[in-house]
C-alpha cells in the first residue's frame, strides 16, 4: 500500500497558516508528500524548503485569481496538487494548510486505509473534525461547524476537490466512503487578531470583487474572538507538533463559555443535537456505505 499526501498553500507567513506542523504531521503517513505553493507576497516557498524532508515534492503554481465564484480558485489549486501524483499510489491523503493530524490517529488511518484497499466501493475515508477558536483552548460546538470530511481519497483522477475544496466529489455525485475513527484538528482560526483580519480581508477577494467586496473589506476593520456563537473548552491534548506554537502563543482570549448566540432555529436544533445525540438537518457532501 503506497500513500502519497498532498495540499497546497499561499502567504503562509503573512496570514499565519501552520502548515509547516501541517505537513510535517502528514508525513509519518505519506510515502511522498506534494506540497503546490502558489505565488506568495513572503517566504512560503522558502518556509516549506526548510522541513528538508525527502518525500517533499514542491511545486510552484500561480493562482487564477479572477476565479471568484464560490472560491473556486481553491478547488482548482487542489485538482492541480492531486494531478501531480503518480498512479503508483493506491491513496491520497489531502491536508488543507490549517489542518493537523494527532499522532495517536497514526495506527487507526493506517488501519482503516489498509482494510478498505481491495473494496473498490470505497472511494474515500471520513474524519472527523475539531475546530479550535481564538486559542488552542476552545473549540466551535454550534452547527457551522462542519463535523465531518473527507480527507483521503483513491487515486481516481475521476475525483475532483468540489466547490471552494471543501470536499471531493465525482462530476455531481457524492463518493462513497467509511468513516476512520481519527480526528483533524483544524487550527483556521487560531492566529493573532491582525494575522486573521487580514487572512479573511484575502478569502473575501477569492469570492466577491467591486462594490461587494468594498463593503465586506470595510466591515473587516476589526476582529474580537469573543464575538463567538458558541464554545466549550477543549480538554483532550494537542498533536506534537503544535507544541511549539502552543508554547509561544502571544495573545489571549477568554471567552464565556456559557454565551450562545444564535438565532432562535439554531438554538431549538443545538438543544435537539444535545438531546439525542443527533444532527438534524445536517450538509453531507458523502455517502457513508455499510
């Protein structure tokens, strides 16, 4: 069974993407690892060099940034990483550049990628997700959140990054996949409040350009991670290689625990969710299969 990684990542320095615990966490698992650093205005390219890894395969892109519908330029730069890798590989493992695998995952993906390597009916494994908020000490527990994705797929050129690379899809159809029993620990919005004001200032230009995007720039002036829907404290531990950003974190939030704020909806199906154990009404972009 040969794995190769991939993801793709741009002004890594300047928005503060941990994508060097990124991939770094990927490799244990990875017989070959494409990195596509698209045209960055800092030291990306030169960041991702200094890992010094040989399974590192990186691959310079140039981002169409006229592609501004629904984020579509992330997909593209996603198809343009998986097509870089060769048929010898039987999975991909896909990491975006915020997304960091535990190394106590390691023998549940492995496991799961090698029980389903012959059952060509499955075309990906689910992760399950932990989205931290402001601080490694939080994490988001309201519904937009997505709970789960898929992060490995089979080399299958068929499969294509769906959307703004939310998720894979083949044409319109939803692949068929199983779950692993392994968590991803999506960091999207763990960076000091200046690094996140500018990150979403520059996702807001991958999708919205002239009056709209004027208006949304405008509105992005400030950024207090207490003005949150909703969260609890995250109790379990962090994969190893964040502990060096754990350690020099350089900022502080505390936020409280007990705020919900959410439209009334939301708040009837949060206290379903929490009731039977259940989400109602949930976005799947995959077919689980027995």
């Amino acid at each position: 069974m040969k794995v190769c990684g991939f993801t793709f990542v741009r002004n890594a320095v300047k928005f503060g993407y941990p994508v060097i615990e990124s991939i770094r966490s990927a490799l244990p698992l990875c017989d070959r690892m494409i990195v596509l650093v698209g045209n960055s205005d800092d030291e990306t390219i030169g960041l991702i060099h200094t890992i010094g890894d040989p399974k590192i395969q990186i691959i310079e892109s140039v981002w169409d940034d006229s592609l501004r519908q629904g984020g579509q330029v992330l997909a593209v730069e996603t198809n343009k990483a998986m097509d870089a890798i060769d048929k010898e590989f039987d999975w991909c493992l896909y990491l975006q550049a915020d997304e960091v695998i535990h190394e106590n995952d390691y023998s549940a993906i492995r496991n799961a990628m090698a029980e389903h390597l012959d059952n060509k009916r499955v075309e990906g494994l689910l992760f399950k997700y932990l989205h931290f908020w402001g601080t490694f000490d939080y994490i988001g527990i309201n519904r937009q959140w997505y709970r789960h994705e898929i992060r490995i797929i089979r080399n299958n050129k068929l499969i294509r990054s769906y959307r703004d690379a939310q998720g894979f899809r083949i044409e319109s159809r939803k692949l068929n996949v199983k779950t692993v029993d392994a968590h991803i620990f999506h960091y999207g919005w763990v960076r000091p409040p200046a690094k996140m004001i500018a990150k979403q200032r520059k996702f807001a230009s991958l999708y919205m350009s002239g009056d709209q995007l004027l208006k949304t720039e405008n509105l992005l002036e400030s950024f207090n991670y207490k003005d949150v829907d909703a969260v609890k404290r995250f109790k379990g531990t962090h994969p190893e290689v964040m502990q060096v950003l754990i350690d020099n974190l350089s900022w502080e939030v505390t936020i409280n625990e007990n705020r919900l704020n959410m439209r009334l909806r939301d708040r009837i199906l949060y206290a379903l969710e929490k009731v039977f154990n259940y989400r109602f009404f949930e976005y799947k972009n995959y077919r689980i299969v027995k």
